[in-house]
C-alpha cells in the first residue's frame, strides 16, 4: 500500500512538473515571439552641424565640449575687423549713389518743369535721357543697398549661435583656427528632439498602435521612464534589391530557406524623463509596448 501510494505521488508530482515545464514552455513563446517588446532599441536624437555661414579666423571660442547651451547663444566668433572694413565701405558707396540718385532726381524735376512751359522748348529726347540717368541712378542706388546689407549681415554672421538647445559633441575649435563657409566644426545634439526608436519585428507590428503606452529601461540604470508611439516607420531597406545597370530592379536570386523577420522602427516620445536620467543618444534600451497588458521582460537581463 505504501508503495503504491509513494508510486502515486511520484506520478503527480512527475505530471505537476510536465505541466509547469509546458506551461512555462508556452510562456516563454508567447513572451518572446507574440509579445511587443523588444531589447534592440536605442535613444536617438537629431543632430545639428554647427557650421560657420562666413569664412575666417577664429577669434574667440566661448563654450568647450559637452557642454549645454541655449538656441541663441554664442558659440564662437570670427574675426570681425574685415568685415567692419567691408561695411564701412559698403556704406560709403551707398553714400555716394545717395548723392548721385539725389542730382539725377533733381536734373529729372527740372526739366519735367520745363518741359511744362509753354515758353521754353525742351526736346524730348533731352526728357528721356534725363529719366534714363536718375533710372540708371535708382538701380545703382539699390545695388549698393544690398550691398551694404550684405555686409552687416556677413558681420552679424561672424558670430555663430546656437539654433537649438542641447549640448555641444565633439567640440575642439581653438582660437586661431581658420574656418571655412558651410563646413561643419561641431555636432550639436538637439535635446528637444531626443526620443527613442524601438526595432521591433514585423510579426508584433499589429500589436503595435500609434498612442500606445510605452515602457523603457535604459541599459545601466534603475528607473524605468514611459512615453507614448508617436509613429512607425513606414518603409526600411530592401537589401536584396538594387537598380543594374540598365536601371532595372536587380533583384537578388538566392533564398535563405531561415526566413527572420525584418526589423521595423517605432518612434517613442518620452514623457518628461527623471532629471537624474542621462539620455545620451545611442544609448541601449528596452522598449516594452503597453506594459499594463502583461509583457514584462526581465530587465535585469540588462
């Protein structure tokens, strides 16, 4: 009898395993393969190349790498005394075809007047060519406007400011360095754009809806922050496809008989992260899609 009894337990207790190994089994399916969460996910920003619009030596650099800076403020400046000159001979000019228009205007008056006369005969050849000087006049007059508006702009542009806050990267101008026109000396990292893109695969896309909660943990840290889908991605490469040489679609010929599913890229808005929490862009996280619904990774993995 006891025997029998011991035999009985052991074959609960054998089913009871197979039961839990099955049960976590599927678990472990469903987590994997049917949940939308993935660990290939990444903080990514925009990032602004800091170019000067003028060329010149620098002259004064008044931030250094890494460090946070406010849209509007003064990165560095360039050299300004062969711009100031440029203006002063911009307004000069512009003096002088103030003058010339001035005399041509004049020139133009007086003979309309007396053209106007009855008593004095003004041809009006003699009409047209004054009309064509103060014309002539007039154009040059606003050439040298726009020159002399040129020139304060390329002086105002000799100091370059920041166009969004965020922190410098990769930041090492010295003063004394000669910069060129459009060419970029600096990475700006934009921090109002900061967000994270979550590579899911395309199986758990229809699980995946814009405006759905969003969980993620950053590699190395304890607090977990949340934001929202703001969107999903809505074309990635084709790898296996180019144009030849005829511009054809050249596609590739082989099949891999181990399919893997393509990784799409859902944008997440972060809500207002921990003060505490440094979102450096390409940092490594975990993206869990509507955590309340049950998928909870083991973050600890991390």
């Amino acid at each position: 009898m006891r025997t029998a009894i011991l035999r009985s337990l052991g074959v609960a207790a054998s089913l009871a395993m197979t039961a839990a190994s099955a049960f976590v089994g599927w678990r472990l399916w469903v987590h994997y393969e049917n949940e939308p969460w993935t660990r290939d996910g990444r903080v990514r920003a925009e990032v602004v190349a800091v170019a000067p619009d003028v060329s010149g030596l620098v002259s004064e650099v008044l931030v250094h790498d890494n460090q946070r800076v406010r849209m509007g403020d003064v990165l560095f400046r360039i050299d300004r005394k062969r711009f100031e000159l440029a203006l002063r001979h911009a307004d000069a000019v512009l003096a002088g075809r103030a003058a010339a228009l001035d005399v041509a205007s004049k020139d133009l008056t007086r003979y309309r007047t007396l053209d106007n006369m009855n008593n004095i005969a003004v041809s009006k050849q003699q009409v047209d060519n004054v009309s064509g000087r103060q014309a002539e006049a007039q154009a040059a007059y606003q050439q040298a406007l726009a020159e002399r508006d040129l020139a304060r702009l390329n002086l105002e542009r000799s100091e370059v400011r920041a166009s969004v806050n965020g922190s410098m990267t990769n930041f090492e101008l010295r003063p004394g360095s000669y910069v060129t026109a459009g060419k970029g000396v600096a990475a700006l990292v934009d921090e109002d754009s900061l967000h994270v893109d979550g590579y899911f695969e395309e199986t758990k896309l229809p699980l995946i809806h814009v405006g759905d909660r969003a969980a993620v943990h950053l590699m190395g840290e304890s607090k977990d922050l949340y934001g929202r889908v703001e969107g999903v991605a809505s074309g990635i490469e084709d790898r296996d496809r180019s144009n030849g040489t005829s511009l054809l679609a050249n596609v590739n010929p082989t099949f891999n008989w181990v399919r893997l599913a393509q990784r799409i890229p859902v944008r997440i808005v972060l809500d207002r992260p921990p003060s505490d929490v440094r979102l450096v862009a390409g940092r490594t996280v975990t993206v869990v899609i509507n955590p309340e619904k049950g998928a909870k990774p083991v973050f600890a993995l991390f």
